[in-house]
C-alpha cells in the first residue's frame, strides 16, 4: 500500500497553474525525489500532501485513506524556510515542537538529546538559534522532523546550508530510515544526492510531470552516448566529428557522442584520436548524469511551451 499517493491533483493560485494533473505514489522503505525547476510545483503539491492547501481537483492519499489530518502524526515535514524561534535555546525548542508532535516533555527531551549526539551538534543544546549557524539550525529543523517518529518523511531542500561533511551525515541517516521502512521524500537542486540516494524520482516542470520511475527505469530510456576521458597534453581531439559537444575540466574531458547508429565505433575513434596527442589515465563510456536528463528535458518543455504561445500569439495577430 502506498504512504502516499497524488492522482490528477491540480492547483491554481489566481490565473496561475501550480500543479496540473499531477500523479505519482511513494511506498514504505523508498526514497523518493521530487525534482524540478524554480517554480515548478514541488513545494505547492508537497502542502497538498500535508494539508497546508487543498487541492482544486484531484486525490491526495495519506496511509491508503482519504487525506485526514489525524494522520499527519504519521508525517515529518522539513520545510525549506527556517521557522524556528530565535530566542528560545535548542533543547527548550526540539521539546516544545517534539510536544506539538503530541510528545510528552520527558520523551521530547530525551529524543532530542540522543538526535542531537547523532547529529554532532551537542555543544549546541544550551544555546539560542540566533547564536547558531544556517547549518547547525538546519540540523536543528532535521530533528525536529524526526522526533515524533514518522513513517512519512518529508524534507523541502534538507541539504540547504550544510557543508560537505554534514551533507554526508544528513545523507546517511536517511539511509538509515529507509532502512527502517521510513518513506522518504525529498526535494532538492542537488541532482548529484537525487542520483545517489533515490529509488524512485518524479521531475516536473510548469506543474507538469515529465518522467516518473525507478532511477534504472528512467536511465534505462537514454543511450550509453556521454564519454569522460582523464588525460595530460592536447585536447585537440575534442574537435573530432563523432563528438556532438565536448568540454576539457582541467585535463577532464566530458564528451556527449554525436548521433550515430554505432556508438561503440564513435567512441573508439576518439579514443584513438586521443591516444594520438595525450596521455590518457581514464577512459570511459557512460550513460547521462540526472542532471544533464534534468536539463534535457525541462529545456524541450520550455522550448515546446514557447513555441506554443508563439503561435497563439501569431494566431491573435492574424
């Protein structure tokens, strides 16, 4: 049974269309990312999910029933502004929203001290959010999230101001509820953490949805044809005419192969174009990142959507 599931959802603010016929589920023990551009409408169907809006058509499914908010005390939401009281010391904090969670004081302040010893951040119990970092208060709303113990997960930019080492400790205590059975669903720019953590993604785009399905699901659809190449000397061989685009990092060479009926052969002349003017260390075919998908995709939506204003407007002029 899905935790949760969205079918045909729509929602207009005004005369602006926020989400349109939206439909995806996520099941226990998945991770699952919610992915788009800036006001695209993940954080308008992330409100619909936890009642914060209704929809204006369209389902929204909470623990196989009806939405009913009774059961967001299954649900942890980290939302991507900070709202937590400048004034008020970590600890008397993490127990008040752990109490609006229906926590007990004793049980909140236990939690939240275990949380914080996991989250490394117990130098920080005594102090006032003021005195904290964007970092160390994003850590703060990540426990906050998690002391009621949900079984939906819900985190709107969870990696915002963290630096590499606390990115990594968010990441794997993620893992870890997943682990647990815990549903998870993030949205992030971070196309690189969606690629890495996520079982499951749904990219949308003017409030539509582009492609849903299992990472290998949605990789599985686009050719082997991108070519990374380490090398030391000339980069002249990124001028070869099998490559459609090509990029030197630095000695790092990113290549996406031009159209072609063998993509193997394209890749082994220039392989052998490029063994002929430097030295190579690495060499290897691969399939697009999520990224390059990501922006493939939303930039032919765009493309498509001004094409179509430009004939209803040629069509008004007529």
């Amino acid at each position: 049974m899905p935790i949760v599931e969205l079918h045909n959802v729509r929602k207009v603010y005004d005369t602006k269309i926020a989400v349109e016929n939206l439909s995806f589920k996520i099941e226990p023990g998945t991770m699952f990312g919610l992915l788009g551009p800036n006001g695209s409408g993940k954080t308008s169907s992330i409100r619909m999910m936890i009642g914060i809006t209704v929809p204006d058509s369209g389902t929204v499914t909470l623990f196989g029933q009806p939405f009913d908010r009774k059961n967001l005390t299954r649900v942890g939401y980290l939302p991507e502004e900070r709202g937590l009281y400048k004034k008020m010391n970590v600890i008397d904090q993490l127990v008040f929203l752990g109490q609006l969670h229906g926590l007990d004081a004793a049980t909140a302040k236990k939690r939240s001290l275990i949380w914080c010893e996991r989250m490394e951040i117990t130098e920080a119990i005594p102090k006032k959010t003021e005195e904290l970092s964007k970092g160390m208060q994003q850590k703060i709303q990540f426990i906050a999230a998690l002391l009621h113990e949900p079984d939906l997960i819900i985190m709107d930019e969870p990696f915002s101001g963290l630096d590499p080492v606390n990115a990594t400790l968010l990441q794997d205590t993620l893992v870890d509820l997943r682990k647990e059975g815990k549903a998870v669903l993030f949205s992030t720019h971070r196309m690189d953490q969606v690629e890495k953590l996520c079982d499951e993604i749904a990219l949308i785009a003017s409030g539509q949805l582009l492609l849903s399905g299992s990472m290998r699901e949605v990789k599985s659809t686009y050719p082997r044809n991108r070519v990374q190449i380490a090398f030391d000397g000339s980069d002249a061989f990124l001028k070869h005419p099998a490559i459609e685009e090509g990029k030197n990092y630095n000695g790092l060479a990113e290549i996406k192969l031009a159209p072609s009926s063998d993509l193997a052969a394209a890749a082994n002349a220039i392989l052998a174009e490029a063994l002929s003017m430097a030295r190579i260390s690495r060499f290897e075919v691969v399939e697009p990142t999520l990224e390059e998908i990501f922006i493939e995709r939303v930039t032919a939506q765009t493309a498509a959507r001004s094409g179509i204003q430009s004939r209803i407007g040629g069509n008004h002029a007529a």
